[in-house]
C-alpha cells in the first residue's frame, strides 16, 4: 500500500466552535496518539485528506512541524448529507508493527443458476505489517452450488496477512433460491402459527352467518313460522 503524505499543523482551539472555524476553511480537526505518547491535536488540509480516505486503512505520513509520523485511520467522521470529513482519530504506527484492521471483502463472479448468496462478512479482521496491510481480499463464488460455504479459513489472505477471526465464521454461504410459491407457503404457515388471520382479497366473498348448512339460520326459522 502506497503512502499517503499530509502536512498537519498543531491545533490549539478547542471545542465546537474552533472545529467549526477549521471545517469553514476546508480543514479538518484530528487528534494523532498511541504508544504512549500523549495525544497531539491537528488540523488537516480539507481535500487531500479527503481524498486519501478514500482508501481503506490508508497508511499516512503525517507531517507536523518538520516531523514525519506513520499513522493510520482509527476512526472517521463523516457529515450524512454532504459526506463530508467531520474528524480524524490517527494511530501511531511504525514500520514492521503488525497491526489489526478490518479488510473489504470482494466478492466475484456468479454461483451456479437458482442459488442465493449470502454474505455474513462484508469485512474480516487481519493481522499485517503496519506498511503491507491489504486494500481488500478478493472471492470468487464462480459456479458453486447450492450448499457450498466459505470459511474464514478458506480465503486466500496476501502474503504476510493473517486471521484475527475464527477460522470456522461463515462468510460467505451459497443456498438455493426459492421460488415466489414456496415464500408464499412460508408466510402463511408462520402466519397460521402465530394466529394471525389471512387477509381477504378484494372480490372475495366472505360467508355471513347463518349461510352454513340447509335448514339452519334465518330462512330455516322462516319455514317453521
């Protein structure tokens, strides 16, 4: 993974309205901690950070002051509407560290006709160096049948990657489709289980009391009159 150079400057407002005054020029507020160090708050250039997170676990160079830092990305803020960056937590890390982060899962190809794919983990934990950590893990699902699961343990990590997840969690599990037939038989068992009446189609015609069998209801008592 390529690196990523940011030249932060040390902030020293603090509170809503200083982060708004920074967010207005096209910046954004970040903290940078971890081994020990006590925490130093940055700002960073608005654009570049944004786009250097577009890329997950994007390893950064941060430069404050002449000084050049490894980081990564621990926690990112983003505005809903506008996606714009809000705030930056920032780890200290160093060349050689094994670290753990979360990995995209990329699923490709198509399963054989009339399957369903279920994908339990969009993202699997990895331990790698802190400057060789994948941007995401690719699987293929070409042509497998129905009743075919993928484990943790059978995706194929970069080399020097390893687990940090139960080899035997399902990620990825291949069943066979339904049709709208059987979902239709589905619904109206749970629904008879769980007492719940059927509802009437329009058009239907729902018997009224006393249309049971000959010789009962009203007309009957008419007839003895």
């Amino acid at each position: 993974m390529p690196e990523v150079k940011l030249t932060a400057e040390v902030r020293t407002e603090f509170g809503k309205g200083a982060a708004r005054r920074i967010r207005r020029a096209h910046k954004v507020p970040a903290v940078l901690y971890g081994h020990g160090t006590d925490p130093i708050h940055l700002t960073l250039p608005g654009h570049e950070t944004l786009l250097a997170l577009r890329t997950n676990n994007a390893l950064l160079t941060i430069d404050v002051e002449g000084r050049s830092q490894l980081a990564l990305p621990k926690q990112v803020q983003r505005d809903p509407i506008k996606h714009t960056i809000e705030h930056v937590d920032l780890v200290l890390v160093r060349r050689g560290e094994l670290v753990t982060v979360d990995v995209a899962i990329l699923v490709e190809g198509e399963a054989a006709p009339e399957t369903l794919v279920v994908v339990d983990h969009n993202s699997i934990p990895v331990e790698a160096d802190a400057t060789a950590i994948p941007t995401q893990i690719i699987v293929s699902i070409e042509g497998l049948r129905p009743g075919t699961q993928i484990l943790a343990k059978d995706i194929e990590l970069p080399e020097g990657s390893s687990l940090a997840i139960d080899p035997e969690a399902l990620v990825i599990n291949i069943t066979g489709a339904q049709s709208e037939a059987a979902l239709e038989a589905e619904l109206a068992e749970a629904e008879a289980e769980a007492g719940i009446t059927p509802t009437v189609a329009e058009g239907d015609v729902v018997p009224e009391e006393g249309d049971g069998e000959p010789g009962t209801g009203e007309a009957a008592d008419s007839d003895q009159s």
